[in-house]
C-alpha cells in the first residue's frame, strides 16, 4: 500500500500482475482523469472518495488535468489466489471488469483502505493479524460490488493468511498444552471446518503438525545452545524429557544427546 501526490500528468501503465485499488484523499478543484483500459476509453471528474480499480494484466493510459492525493492498495495474483483458493476466478483480471469502467464510492472499502494504512505502521503481531482480515475483507466487498460469483462448491481448502495465523499462534504457545479448539480459533473457523481444512491443505492432522511443530523447535535448540533436556522439553510444550526423547528417537533414530552430538560436530 502506498500514498502518492500526483500533478497534471499523461502516462502508460504496462500490464503488471496485480490489482490496484485508488482511493482520491485530495483533489485539486475541476480535477479530471481520464483512462482507457482495452478499447474502451473514460473520462470523470475526481472527487474524493470515489475510487476506481485498475485491473490486473491488462495495459492501460492515463489523463488528470489536476493534482490529486492518493492512497492505493496493490494486490498481487498471487496474493489473491492464495486467499480464495480453489474459488479463485479464472481470470483475476475480468473478476473486476465492472469496477474499472466509472469511478464508485464504498465507504466500507474507503474506511477499511484507512484502517490498512494505519496498520501497515503497527510494530504489533495483533497489526499483522488486523492487516489480514482488512485485506480479506476488502477483497471480499470488491468481489460483491463487481457482481463476480465464486464456485460455492468447490471445496475451499485452509488459505495461507489463516495457516499463517495458526503458525503465529503455535510458535507464540508452544510451551503449553495446545488443544483444537484453540487452533481453530486462531484460524478464526469452526472446530470441524479447521480440522478438514488443515488437513487437506497441509496433508495431515492438526495434532500431528503441531507435536512436528514442537519436535523441529526441540532439534534446534539440541543444536544450537547448551539447554538442558529438561528445559528444551518444556519450552517446546513436550510432557517430559522422557517423552521429547521417545519422540526425537521415533523420527530420527537418534537420542537427545546422539543429536546434539552429531551436529555439533
């Protein structure tokens, strides 16, 4: 996300892989733009808050006979097909067809746009956390405004953003008993929505990753500090030092001790 001023200006953007989103905070008086995205050219009058997407893989040219303050938000493909997955349109681009020929006002989009940029200066986890949900949500009410219906049945499998929450949660936790209902809350789904998901995007159970989640810590502390057994056992949530080393032995085939041997060497 970014925040320009721009004076009087004549240019062409080339074809980029991403979404943009223009949100006008300030605009000289008589301000207007115009644009023309494939055959079709637009000319409008600006005015603040009346926002225009500019879609993605697709060359476009611009006219503003004024200066304007601007917030825009860059959503990458890639960005946007790991938030919706399967459901994810054919062409990102046409998803936002509609919203490229007026310019539209959205005070939900205009004040979530200015909550983003106000987080995006959070030092805080719960920043990274609240910038997600903006972005999901700002997604979301671009995909209704534009009319563009995703496949309700397909089935959609754990996005990145809400695994990376989960991620976030755990290693935050992992010193303490961990339960389901817990990670699906970091998820922000429901207990048998999370279990399915998780497990079809990740390949395994929730439990399963989670007891790897604490074994990998466990095997880089063994490797690079001088913790005892039983303080790297509670650190990464494992019941005692006897069951961390009937783990790592189970995986490795090594003891705690035959591992912090081996790569210190």
């Amino acid at each position: 996300m970014i925040q320009v001023e721009q004076g009087p200006h004549n240019f062409c953007d080339p074809m980029f892989p991403e979404t943009i989103i223009a949100l006008p905070l300030a605009v000289e008086k008589q301000c207007n733009w115009s644009w023309t995205i494939g055959d079709t050219r637009h000319r409008q009058r600006a005015e603040v808050g009346e926002m225009l997407v500019v879609p993605s893989d697709v060359e476009s040219k611009w006219e503003v006979d004024g200066s304007r303050k601007l917030l825009a938000l860059v959503m990458p493909n890639d960005t946007i097909r790991t938030i919706l997955g399967p459901a994810c349109p054919p062409s990102i681009g046409n998803a936002f067809a509609k919203l490229t020929m007026n310019t539209w006002a959205d005070p939900f989009i205009e004040s979530m746009m200015t909550r983003l940029w106000d987080s995006t200066a959070g030092k805080e986890a719960a920043d990274t956390f609240l910038t997600d949900g903006i972005v999901v949500s700002i997604l979301s009410q671009l995909l209704i405004r534009a009319g563009t219906n995703l496949d309700i049945n397909t089935s959609v499998a754990l996005p990145q953003w809400r695994l990376k929450r989960v991620k976030s949660f755990v290693d935050a936790n992992l010193g303490r008993d961990l339960n389901l209902d817990e990670l699906a809350e970091a998820a922000g789904l429901s207990r048998r929505h999370f279990a399915r998901s998780f497990h079809e995007e990740i390949g395994e159970t929730p439990h399963r990753w989670l007891m790897q989640r604490r074994l990998d810590r466990a095997k880089e502390l063994l490797a690079s500090t001088n913790a005892s057994l039983c303080e790297v056992a509670d650190v990464c949530g494992f019941s005692s030092q006897s069951h961390l080393t009937t783990a790592l032995k189970h995986a490795t085939g090594m003891t705690p001790h035959r591992w912090r041997q081996h790569f210190r060497q």
